[in-house]
C-alpha cells in the first residue's frame, strides 16, 4: 500500500486500544506537527507502553509471506500434466500385457517409464520450490536494530519492533528500519539506488511538498532498506512492515503468478493431441478388424495396447527436462546461471528487452568524466571505482600536473574514506564524493581519509571543516599546508562563482572578470546539458584557521569544474547494437531523472526523442500505454509500479519480454516478466531469487550470448521432437497397416491372439528406449547453427512442430512405413516364419532411426561429425542392438540372429528410406524458402 495506505492512528490515549479515526494521509505533504499530531507522538517519542499496544495491533515491523509454500503441493504438481498421464497409462499397459493369456508383464519397461516421472518430478521440484521461496529473502534486507527514542530517551530496539509512531535516530551509515517522515535533519543524504534507481545520493529536508510528487523526489522522506550515506537526522515512523515501500513490492511478487512459457503449453497440448490421436487411431482400428477381417477379439486388444505403447513418446518430457538442464550447464560457461529450466527455450523467443539503467546499463557507481580548468576543456578515462585513466584535451593525453590544482580541492574538500581491506565496499561516503577522490587518484593525489597523515592529498591536517547544507551548497575546509593555511570550497557552481573573485590560469591568479563568468556558466551549462552532475572548485591560501565562515569563503579564487555521471559500462553500446541486430528491441526503463536517462540513452545507442516519465505513465489509460511503448525506448522517474505496467503494456501487444534489474525496485517486473534477469554482482538476493536467469558478471552482452544459445537451444529441441515423433508415427503406421494388410495377406496367422502383432510391445518399447535415449539426448548438445543470431526472434507461437517439421514427420512415417512392410511382409514370404520377419522390421526400425537423424540435422546446417556425442550415442545405440540379436538376450525379445541375407534386406531398405528423405527434404526446403 505505500506510504499513503497506513491508517494513522489518532489517539494514543484511546483506552481501547483503537483509533479514534482513519485517513488515508500524504504523509511527505504534511509539516512536521501535523505528522506529531496525526500520529499521536511527538519529539520524545513513544512510551513503552504505547509502543507495545502499537506493535501488537500492527504486528511486527518485517516482510511476511502470508502464503506458506507446501513442498508436498508442489511436488504433486510435478505430475499434473498430459503427457505425464500418458507416460503412466503407458506403464500400466506396459505390466497389462501380463493379463493376456501367454504373456508375461513388462516390469522393466514399466519401472524405466516410472522412473523417468519421477527423475523428472524431483527436478522440476526442485526449481520450482527455489523459486517459490524467493520472498524469503526479504526477510533477509530488513536491519537487525534500530534506534529509537522511547520514554524520552534513546534505545536500541530490534528492527521487528518499531511501530508507526516512533522516532527513530539516524546516523551515518545506518539503514532506514522502516518508511517514516523527517523531522530534523543535519547534512543528511540517503542512497536510495536499492529502492528507485538512482546512483548519487539524496539531500533530505524537513518542509512538506506537493502530494504529487514521486517517490524518487520525496525529499522528506526515508524508506526501509535505503542507507544514511551522510550527516544525521530523526525520522517519525509512518509505515512498518508489509506497509511499506519495500513491502508493496513484497505483495506484488507474492500475487505475481508465473505463466507458463509457451513451450510448456506446447508440450501439454502436444501431449492432449497425442492422448486423442491415440484413442481415436485405437478405435478406429477396433471397428475395422472386427468389421474387415477375422481376428477375434482378444487378438483386437493385443494390438490396441501395442498401437498405444507405440503412440506414447516415453522419452520426450525426460528429453525436453534434460536437453533445457544441459543448456542451462553451457549458459553457466556464458556466465548465465538459469533458475527456471523451460525459460531456457523461451530466450530464443524473445523480442524485446526492458532494461533498468543504473548497474545494467550503467557502472553503479559516480565517476568524473569531465572536467573545466584553466579555460580548457578536459576528458577523463576509466570508470567506477578503478583508479587507472587518463586526462585528455582534445582527444589527446595530457599530464595529470595540468589539472593537479582542480583534482586536489576535490580530494582535500572531501569526507569520503577509503574502506579496510576485509570490507565488502572500497569507500565510505557520499557517491559524489567517493567520486572526486576517485578522479584524483588518477592523477596520483590519494589519501586514506581524516587520518591518513602520509598521504598527497592534504586531508591530514585539517584543522576547520564548514559543513555542506542544503540552505548553503557548499563545504570548505581549512588544511595545514607549507607557509600556512588554505581554505578548499566545492558546491554548486553558481554559488562557489559568487564567492570568487580571481581565477586560476596557467598557474596565475588572474582577476575574474564578468566575460570570464559568463564562460564559466556556460560551462556549466554544456556540461549539465550531457546530463553531468557539476560541481564547482575554488581556493583561499593564507587564511586564518580561527576566521568566520563568512570570511573564509569570500575572495576565493577559482579553480574549476568536475562533472560527473554515473557512465554506461563500455561492453553495453556494442552489446545493444547485437541485440538489434538479432531483432531484439532493447527499451531503457529507470527510476532516475530524465535528462540522465536521455544522455545515457544517447551514448549507447538509444533514441531518446518522446522519452516519458512516470508521471506520464501512470497518466496514460491502459489503450495509451500499449501504443506509446512501441515508440518509447526511454522511461524515466519510474516506480516499481511503472515498470510492471510498462511490461504488461508490451506483454499485451503481442511481444516476449525479458526483463533485466539488480535493485529491490526491479523485482516485481522480474516476476512478471517472460524472462526475469537480474544482476549478479550488484543484483540484491530477493532481485536474485524473484528471476528466471542470473548474470554472473552483470554483463549486457552476456544476454546477447544467452539468447543465442536460447535460439540453439531451440532448434535442438525441433531436432528431437522431430525424431521422436518421426519414430512413433512410424511405428503407430506400422503396426495399424501392417495388421490390417496382414489380416488380408495372411488371415490364419494374423486371427491368432498370441502371433496377432507386427512388432511386439517389448519391440517398439525397445525401439524408443534407443532413439528416445542417448541419440535424442545428445541432439541435445548439437552446436548451435552459425546464423542463429541473423534470424529474427521467432514467434511466441510458432509452434515447435511448424509445417517444415510436420512434413518431415509424415514423410518419414510414410517413408518407414512403405519400406518397413515390404521388407516385413517380404521377409515373411522369404522365410516362412514370423519371428524371422518380426526381427528384420525390429533391426530395421532401429538403424533407419540412426540414419534419419541426420537428415534431420542437415537442415539445421548440422555436418555428420560436427557433434562427438552423437556420434557416440549412435554407435552406443547400434551396439545395443546386435547385443540383442547375438546374445542370450534375443530369448526375451523373442528374436534371432540375423545372418548376411537379413542384413542385405535391412540395408536396402534402409538406404532407399534415407535418399527418399534427402531428396524429399531438399525439396520441402527449397518450397518453404528455406
């Protein structure tokens, strides 16, 4: 609900323990005595006792997931799904066959069926209760205390324990327990980039502002899980736990369902299909054998059980989980670790990426780009925190010794201090700040903080310090240096330029005329044009340490400029550029102003013309959105809110969207979004846990590279759904035209209910065992082709089985049909012996299947040798089957050892089937265009 969904409570005397009234308040629109009185406090706090009633009436102040995950619902809903029923009705069939008279139950097809459901149950359970849980890490943001003032004094309390009411005490460095109002600041600044976006630090006052006013500029305001980077303050609690700004998000994620990605729709209506294709074919072969030929009853279901084990593709969920688990190991090489398996194939779909700026796009981190000095321009190298770059004037390096005045005031003039070497973060302090010591560095003027007597930098001997306010923008100090001391200024530039009254040029100190202001400003202009955060520099040298403010900061003279910007990672521009180029439209959407955003935009490639608000957003009805946001690639001032109706805008026009993030602010688009990434360096945990696929190294690019191996991923997952259903359309055809021209052919041996079968069940469960398993899975691992990234993305539905792949099953179940018979029926004349002819089809079956998959693979640019494993599985597969013919094994499948002739029969047939394929292929290619 945010901070205007808490009821205040309006009486703190109210006996029953109730409020008197409830409002819905604006609580940054309300003065400091108005937020006292509405919240029944004031500025000694809450009693104890007041704060004990408050805490058991609104709970305890932290982030609840009021829907418990069950393992066991989770688990059973691993088994919810068509082809999972089928896999079950294939097993049972499988131990049925034992009810027949002289046959016995197939318990090792059975167990090997119900083992592949259950591998796959605990795999799918496993992600989806990692996923579930995401929530939980809320938890893990909250503060473990705070300081509150109770009684009239100030304590330490667990963070659970605040309540709407307390005044909480801030201090540098803390984090904000809960969402309140200020009331008293001293220099305070917040880093608030977790929750909106923004990269520099927020400068905090006490006076109310327009209810309108966005999250990200409610100056009077803190929320929980932000950070004091700066000064002090004492803030009202106005909204604890699930009320708050981060427990609006928590909400969101909680009510945020995930959708099936349109490959698991395909599968289950794949499986639907299969289920009626099945019990249709079955009853049509009911009504023609009893109606058309002789065969009895018993003999009739025989071969409707066989034609059902032969429909039934046992290995293709087994296939599709494990072909998604491998893809998701060699995205782990591409430093892309993917949490939810079938949002491995929906990459190669995607089309559209909404991209947060700040630690996506951008370094995370303030950094100096150009400076003023001396009236000449200057650029500086390097990003972030790296103290490695250059200073270059006109395209060309310069030395550091030309600019050491500006960069030293920056230093000196300076609380930023460098971090302890066992410290997660390298520096303490205000991001601008941090900055400034930064940019010296690079010129070799350093320090360690206050304290650090050794260091270039000055700050050592400080001996005055006149803090920045809001009311003054500006801080000086006073050090200790040869022949005496000197006061070092930084602040706003207009306001550091009033105080001047010389310049420093070429090493002189020359009078600041009118026509050199009038410069500077428009300096100062230029560089906040390119959206750069300016600050200006300027001296006083012999000053008296014991001086007033007022003359410590009069007769300055000017030193310059530093502009700052948090910049855009240097892999992003061409990693955009990719993605463009694979018909991925790449749209920027952060909580930072917009004037950054557009400069960002612009230098990565973006079009920042019509660039929009979050004010705009929320101002656009649902039709308004869904048509500006295939315009827009710039959305600035966004809430977390925004975002999500940003993404729901594209997600209704028809468009696959990846969403990328790293801040508390980016999950609930994360949640929603087709494939959720967030960053693994910077991103937060619930960020982490609340995506579809995390980045390793926080790197753009590494997005291009994973939806590449996405679209791989695809074709592989064609590659083996159309041999899967290549192989069972053969042997669904087999079986149902070679009984019923068997019952024509040959009507006594065919009316026997025990010799009633073209391949027997424990045959065609064989048959899919060697072409369902290691070839299948290792098509898996086939190399993606060299043009993946030249397509567009495809369709969301676009089916897997598309007409290209619907021919080559009919084609090759036609093909293995034909071919099939007639060596069957042919055999069966030659050799007089079912058996004999029975095991002939059954070979053949199985080389065929070896040879068709790299007709398959042809299309797909795939060379024979191009993948080691294949190759392996299909000699691995040939292996198992002459161990089936040759050794003591043949007495269970009821087969022979076959000699020269049945072999010679087997490899013509078999080579007529794959040059009929070839050509057939070839010609489907060239009228498809392909």
């Amino acid at each position: 609900m945010g901070e205007s969904g808490r009821s205040a409570v309006a009486g703190e005397a109210d006996t029953a323990g109730k409020p008197d009234e409830i409002e819905e308040l604006n609580w940054h629109a309300l003065a400091v005595d108005d937020v006292h009185d509405a919240l029944s406090t004031d500025r000694s706090g809450l009693s104890s006792e007041e704060a004990a009633r408050r805490l058991e009436e609104y709970g305890p102040n932290e982030i609840r997931d009021d829907d418990d995950v069950s393992p066991l619902e989770l688990f059973v809903a691993q088994f919810r799904d068509v082809l999972i029923y089928l896999l079950v009705a294939a097993a049972v069939l499988s131990l049925a066959v034992g009810l027949l008279p002289g046959e016995e139950p197939n318990y090792v097809d059975a167990g090997l069926i119900l083992l592949i459901l259950l591998g796959n149950g605990v795999f799918g359970f496993v992600q989806d209760y990692r996923a579930e849980k995401s929530i939980e890490r809320l938890r893990e943001l909250s503060t473990p205390d705070a300081t509150v003032v109770r009684d009239g004094r100030k304590v330490t309390v667990d963070s659970r324990e605040v309540v709407p009411g307390d005044l909480v005490v801030l201090e540098q460095g803390d984090a904000m327990p809960a969402d309140a109002r200020l009331v008293e600041v001293t220099n305070l600044e917040t880093m608030e980039a977790p929750l909106t976006g923004e990269s520099a630090s927020v400068s905090k006052t006490t006076d109310p502002i327009d209810p309108e006013t966005p999250l990200a500029e409610r100056s009077n305001m803190v929320y929980m899980n932000t950070n004091a980077v700066k000064g002090r303050g004492r803030a009202v609690v106005v909204e604890t736990g699930m009320e708050t700004e981060v427990g609006n998000i928590a909400t969101q994620i909680q009510t945020a369902e995930r959708d099936e990605t349109p490959f698991q729709r395909e599968v289950d209506e794949l499986g639907r299909r299969i289920g009626y294709g099945v019990v249709g074919l079955i009853g049509l072969l009911v009504v023609v054998q009893l109606l058309l030929t002789e065969s009895g009853p018993i003999a009739v279901l025989l071969t409707a059980i066989t034609l059902a084990v032969a429909a039934v593709p046992e290995g293709l969920p087994a296939v599709v989980t494990l072909t998604l688990a491998l893809g998701s190991q060699r995205m782990v090489d591409r430093n892309a670790i993917v949490r939810r398996l079938p949002v491995v194939e929906s990459l190669g779909s995607v089309d559209t990426i909404l991209t947060d700026k700040t630690g996506t796009l951008t370094e995370s981190q303030m950094t100096v780009t150009r400076l003023w000095f001396g009236g000449e321009t200057y650029d500086v190298t390097g990003s972030g925190l790296d103290p490695e770059g250059e200073f270059r004037r006109d395209g060309e390096p310069i030395s550091s010794q030309a600019v050491e005045p500006l960069l030293r005031c920056g230093a000196v003039c300076n609380n930023a201090e460098k971090a302890s070497d066992d410290d997660e973060r390298e520096y303490f302090g205000d991001p601008t700040e941090v900055a400034l010591v930064v940019s010296a560095a690079k010129a070799g003027i350093g320090g360690g903080g206050d304290g650090d007597e050794g260091g270039t930098d000055g700050r050592g001997n400080r001996v005055a310090e006149i803090p920045f306010s809001s009311e003054r923008q500006r801080m000086t100090v006073v050090v200790r240096e040869e022949g005496g001391h000197t006061a070092y200024t930084k602040g706003a530039p207009e306001v550091v330029l009033d105080r001047c009254d010389s310049v420093l040029v070429d090493g002189e100190v020359r009078e600041l005329t009118d026509e050199t202001r009038e410069r500077i400003r428009e300096r100062v202009e230029s560089f906040a044009g390119d959206a750069l955060r300016v600050l200006g520099f300027a001296r006083r040298e012999g000053v008296d340490p014991e001086a007033d403010e007022d003359a410590l900061e009069t007769g300055l003279t000017f030193l310059g400029l530093q502009g700052m910007i948090d910049p855009p990672r240097p892999e992003v521009e061409g990693a955009v550029a990719d993605c463009r180029r694979a018909g991925i439209r790449v749209v920027m959407v952060t909580g930072d102003n917009l004037e950054t955003a557009k400069a960002i935009g612009r230098e990565i490639g973006f079009d920042p013309e019509g660039a929009m608000t979050g004010t705009e957003i929320a101002a656009c009805s649902d039709a308004e959105l869904r048509e500006a946001v295939e315009e827009v690639e710039v959305f600035a001032r966004a809430t977390p809110e925004h975002k999500v109706r940003v993404l729901e805008a594209l997600q209704a026009n028809g468009h696959t969207v990846a969403m990328t993030g790293d801040g508390v602010n980016d999950a609930p688009g994360l949640r929603n979004a087709d494939v959720g990434i967030a960053m693994g360096l910077r991103g937060t945990d619930v960020t982490k846990e609340a995506s579809d696929m995390v980045l390793r190294d926080d790197n753009f690019a590494t997005i291009r590279d994973a939806v590449a191996e996405g679209r791989g991923i695809f074709d592989n997952i064609q590659k083996f759904v159309n041999l899967l259903l290549s192989a069972n359309a053969g042997e669904v055809l087999v079986v149902f035209v070679g009984v019923l021209v068997g019952s024509v052919l040959f009507p006594d041996l065919f009316a026997s209910q025990s010799e009633a079968l073209v391949l027997t069940p424990v045959m065609l469960l064989w048959i899919n065992l060697v072409t369902d398993g290691l070839p299948a899975l290792a098509l898996g691992v086939d190399p993606k082709a060299d043009d993946v990234l030249d397509r567009p993305p495809r369709d969301p539905d676009e089916s897997v089985i598309d007409w290209r792949v619907a021919l080559s099953v009919l084609t090759i179940g036609v093909t293995v049909t034909v071919a099939g018979l007639a060596l069957f029926f042919e055999s069966l004349a030659a050799f007089e012996s079912l058996v004999r002819a029975q095991t002939v089809l059954f070979t053949f079956f199985v080389v065929a299947e070896m040879g068709i998959i790299q007709v398959i693979r042809r299309r797909f640019g795939a060379s024979l040798l191009s993948n080691p494993w294949l190759v392996a599985a299909v000699a691995a597969s040939l292996a198992l089957q002459l161990v089936v013919l040759y050794t003591p094994l043949s007495g269970l499948f009821d087969v022979f050892a076959l000699d020269v002739a049945g072999w010679e029969r087997i490899a013509l047939a078999v080579g007529a089937v794959l040059a009929a394929n070839a050509l057939l292929s070839r010609a489907y290619d060239r009228l498809l265009g392909e």
